[in-house]
C-alpha cells in the first residue's frame, strides 16, 4: 500500500475494541465529543453475548433441566425425557443470537459510522495506528479495550481438528459423545458440568489438584470432594501427549503421582485460562512500561498506563476478568481518558466472582489467603438451611471473614446451591464496610436462603467474643479497619 492511498483519521480518542469495556468507554466520550473512533477486529456484539456469559448461562439452564430429570425421583416424581442436543445448541443460539446479540447489535448500529472503523489496530508509532492494510488513526488518546483470548497450548496442536474452546463449541451442530475438559477453572468447570448432565462423558483434567478461585483449603478440598463425586476428574497433572486416529483423540496425562492416564474421545474443550490481545497491539512502538512479564503496566484506579496518554480496559488488562469489572473499567477509563492530563483516580468496588456450577462458588471482597494471618475471625457454617433442606440442596460451606477486632465483614467464600444471592447480599455489606451486627439488624424470612447467611454471621459474632475474651481486646475497641 504506497503512502498516497493510504487513508489517515485523525481524532482527539481512539478505543480499540467495542466489547462491554469498548463500548462502555465510547458512551461516556461520546457524549463530550464527536472527535473518537472505536476501531473492531471482527464480529460485534461482545464476547459476554457471542461466547461468553450469555451462551454458556444458557447451556447451564439446560442442563439444569436435564439433571431434573435425573434427581426428580427423590421427590416421588418420576420423569422421563432425553436430551435432544441438537435443539440444546439450536435453542441456546436463537436465544444468543435474537436477544443477547440482537440487543447489542441495535446498540452498535445506532453509533454513527463516522465513529466505526472495522480491522485490526496495532500500533506503529505513539498516538499512532494501522487498522488493517490501507487506513492509519492517529488519536491524542487511546484507550485498549481489546479483551482476551483462549490459551491453547502447543501440546494440542497433533488434534486441532478435535479441539474446542469457548470461542467454538457453541457453534457444534450436536453435543459430543464424549469430551475432554482440560483446565479446572470457571470455564472448565461451568461447561464441563453442563455438558456431563447433557449425557456427554465428560473427563475433567487440571493441574493444580485445587478449586483455585477458592482460597480456603477446607473450601477446596470440599469443592473438589463435591464436584468430584458428580464429574470423573484428574484433579492434578499435565496431558504430555495427544494423537488422533479413526476412535477419535488421545490424551495422554501424567497424574502427579506418576501415573499415566490415556483415553480416547470425541472432542477436547481447552479451558485453560485466557491471554490478553494487547500482546498483539505492537505496544513496544508506544513507549508504554512492562512489567518483567511482558504485560502493560497500569493504575487500576485510573486504567492509566504509566504516564502515556493511553488507557486500558476489561479483559485486556487482566485484572479482574470479569463483565462487571470490563464495564466499570471501560468507564473508568473513558472519564481519565476525558480528564488527562489530571486522571482522577477512583475506589474499585470489592472483587466478586460466582461460578454458576452445582453447587455454585461465589468469592466475596478480601480472600482466605489474603486475610490469613490477620487478626480475622471466620464465621463457617455447612450450606444448609431449612429452606435447603427442602430444595434436597444441602451441600457446600460458607466462610465469613471478620475484623476480629471491629467485627466489619472483610470478605467470603461460599460453595452451596445459588450461593451468588448470598454473594450479593454480602457483597453490599462489604461495600458499605458494615460489621456482622449492622447486618443481623436486617429482618429474614423463614424459611429462607438468607437463614444461612443470618446464622454463619452469628457464628462469626460468636467466635469474635470468644476472641475478644481470649485476647482481652473490648469489642468497642479502636477499629483495625478504617
Ligand atoms: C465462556 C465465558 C463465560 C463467561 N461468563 C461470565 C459470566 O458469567 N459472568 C461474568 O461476569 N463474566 C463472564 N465472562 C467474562 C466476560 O465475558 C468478560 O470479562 C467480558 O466480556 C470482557 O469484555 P471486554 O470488553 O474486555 O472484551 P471483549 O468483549 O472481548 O471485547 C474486545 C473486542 O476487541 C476486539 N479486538 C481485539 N483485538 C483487536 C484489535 N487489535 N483491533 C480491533 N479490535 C480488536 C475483539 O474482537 C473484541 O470484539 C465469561 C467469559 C467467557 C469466555
Ligand atoms: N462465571 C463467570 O464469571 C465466568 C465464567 C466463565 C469465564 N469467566 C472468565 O473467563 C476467564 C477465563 O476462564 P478460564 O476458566 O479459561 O480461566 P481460569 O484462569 O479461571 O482457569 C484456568 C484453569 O486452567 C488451569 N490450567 C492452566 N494450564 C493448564 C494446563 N496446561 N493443563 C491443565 N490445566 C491448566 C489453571 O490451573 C486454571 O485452573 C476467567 O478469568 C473468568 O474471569 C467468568
């Protein structure tokens, strides 16, 4: 392309990717200034909608229903029924596509095309992009929205034609026969569950041995004990081999013990975690600072990248790969964007994860590890309450981290059926830096979830006393937390 038919925009904002950071940070610039463009490699409509949150919450509903027909009995209402899989994967991307996409598209297409710009952006220069082969943005300010991919190690390379990641497998015509799951975190975990109570064998592999999102080891192990009674797990390892022939794919996995595992399948879903598209940007040409890993250093209370006029958002940051965190962070980064060269830096809401497993794990503000050997109490009760009993959903625990000395909620970790309501009712309590007692005020229903919450708070108050006697500190003592 000679320099005369190459096409060059020159505005004051450039985002590079419109997914829910993206798009989060072109609503708040472009209610200031028409001098922007948003720059997207590739389909619209979010990762959340396309891939992500959305298809997958959907495959977990219906599988939901599947297993219903498997635990109804208990109730004394005998079911019968099969999985059809191809209306599964029919009905998830009618619903994907007609609602979740649908809405999101309409959003896009109201945005004027003077602010969209389709093709790959990488960097050539400060300030300065190609965005494919023929048109150049140079932008005073460039905010880095471009979110994630799925790592796939090297070591799948001999059964590429067999693998899945997120990014494909809702695409499948039909569910598989059967289906490797490598990887034990939220992906692997949700789809892996989903797909075994759809009637795909499903073999999960990991590599830690741990639940890692939890931090508790009782948490773990619990986690790991449930799950593992439900789903045929290799919880600790590395597959060293993999090979196809006319039975399907071989994976060969090396137990941490030494054993070697190998076994034949129809398909093989690689979950095993996902790496930012920043490392595709060419950001050596900005003059942007890296931490010795190789990743873009940045403020996470302005998304500032050192001092550079370039800002970053969501899953490319990876903070906290979360929908909640890409939108907060796409604003975040807009209004510092708006403000530099005097960011304003703000307070991040306390962290919060739910895996929408069975049963599911929700992490709440400050974890085990990170409070363990602090003056903290824990309030820790099993995942039962009355109100559990009834719904047969009786397994799990919920740990409550407490101010030993000022009884403020600090954190949590819950594993037990719909566990996120909890999470979000603690989740409130931790922003407003409310202690157990401020929270017991709170009338409950009976019989109800939220019982449990009442009595592992309880629990927690009850051990503070018995702390605060042992270690004579008066519960109105100065607070430790501020
Ligand atoms: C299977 C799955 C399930 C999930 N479930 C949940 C859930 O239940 N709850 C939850 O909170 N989170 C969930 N997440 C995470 C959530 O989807 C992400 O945190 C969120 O979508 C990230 O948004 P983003 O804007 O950072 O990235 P994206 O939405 O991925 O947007 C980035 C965009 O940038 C584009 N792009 C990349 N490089 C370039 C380039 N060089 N030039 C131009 N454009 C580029 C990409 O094509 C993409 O469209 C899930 C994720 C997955 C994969
Ligand atoms: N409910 C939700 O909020 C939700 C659901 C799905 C995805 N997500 C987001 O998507 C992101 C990606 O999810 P993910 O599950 O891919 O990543 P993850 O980081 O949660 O888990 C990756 C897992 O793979 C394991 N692993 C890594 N290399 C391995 C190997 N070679 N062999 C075996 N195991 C290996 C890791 O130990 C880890 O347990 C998450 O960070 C999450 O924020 C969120």
């Amino acid at each position: 392309m000679s320099e005369s038919t190459m096409k060059t925009i020159n505005v004051e904002y450039a985002i590079i990717g419109a997914g829910t950071s993206g798009l989060g940070a072109y609503s708040k610039i472009s209610r200031k200034t028409d001098s922007l463009v948003m720059i997207q490699d590739g389909p619209y409509g979010t990762t959340c909608a396309r891939v992500g949150c959305m298809p997958s919450k959907l495959l977990i509903t219906a599988s939901d229903y599947a297993h219903h027909l498997t635990t109804s009995d208990f109730f004394g209402v005998t079911s019968e029924g099969h999985v059809d899989g191809r209306k599964v994967l029919e009905r998830l991307r009618r619903e994907r596509d007609q609602r979740f996409v649908a809405n999101n598209l309409r959003y896009v297409n109201k945005i004027p095309p003077h602010h969209k710009l389709e093709g790959h952006a990488r960097f050539i220069g400060p300030g300065h992009l190609r965005v494919g082969e023929s048109v150049e943005v140079k932008a005073e300010k460039i905010i880095l929205a471009c979110g994630s991919r799925p790592a796939v190690s090297k070591v799948f390379e001999p059964v590429m034609d067999r693998v899945l990641t997120s990014d494909t497998v809702f695409e499948l015509e039909d569910l598989p026969s059967s289906i490797a799951v490598i990887g034990m975190g939220v992906i692997a975990l949700e789809l892996g569950q989903a797909l075994h109570r759809l009637g795909v064998k499903t073999t999960v592999y990991g590599r830690s041995g741990k639940i890692n999102a939890l931090t508790h080891p009782d948490m773990q192990q619990e986690a790991l004990d449930i799950l593992g009674s439900e789903l045929d797990i290799y919880p600790s390892g590395q597959v060293v081999s993999t090979w196809e022939d006319a039975e399907g794919a071989w994976i060969e996995f090396e137990q941490s013990n030494g054993q070697r595992v190998t076994k034949v399948f129809d398909r093989i879903l690689v979950a095993t975690g996902r790496i930012s598209n920043v490392d595709q940007l060419g950001m050596e040409h900005t003059g942007a600072e890296f931490t010795e890993a190789g990743k873009v250093i940045f403020d996470p209370q302005t998304m500032l990248c050192s001092d550079y006029p370039i800002f970053i958002a969501g899953d490319a940051a990876e903070y906290l790969p979360v929908w909640h965190e890409a939108f907060d962070e796409g604003r975040i980064a807009a209004d510092n964007a708006l403000n530099y060269p005097d960011p304003v830096p703000v307070d991040r809401r306390p962290p919060l994860m739910v895996f929408f497993t069975d049963p599911q794990i929700a992490i709440i503000g400050q974890s085990f590890r990170e409070l363990e050997g602090l003056e903290i109490v824990i309030g820790e009760l099993p995942f039962s309450s009355p109100r559990h009993v009834v719904w047969n959903k009786v397994e799990g625990r919920i740990q409550v981290y407490l101010d030993a000395r000022t009884g403020v909620i600090l954190g949590a970790e819950l594993l037990g059926y719909q566990a996120e309501h909890l999470a979000h009712l603690l989740a409130l309590a931790i922003t407003h830096s409310m202690t157990a007692e401020q929270v017991l005020m709170m009338p409950v229903y009976h019989p109800s979830a939220e019982e449990l919450l009442r009595d592992v708070l309880i629990d927690a108050r009850e051990k503070r006393r018995v702390y605060a006697a042992e270690t004579m500190i008066h519960s109105n003592s100065v607070p430790a937390y501020s």
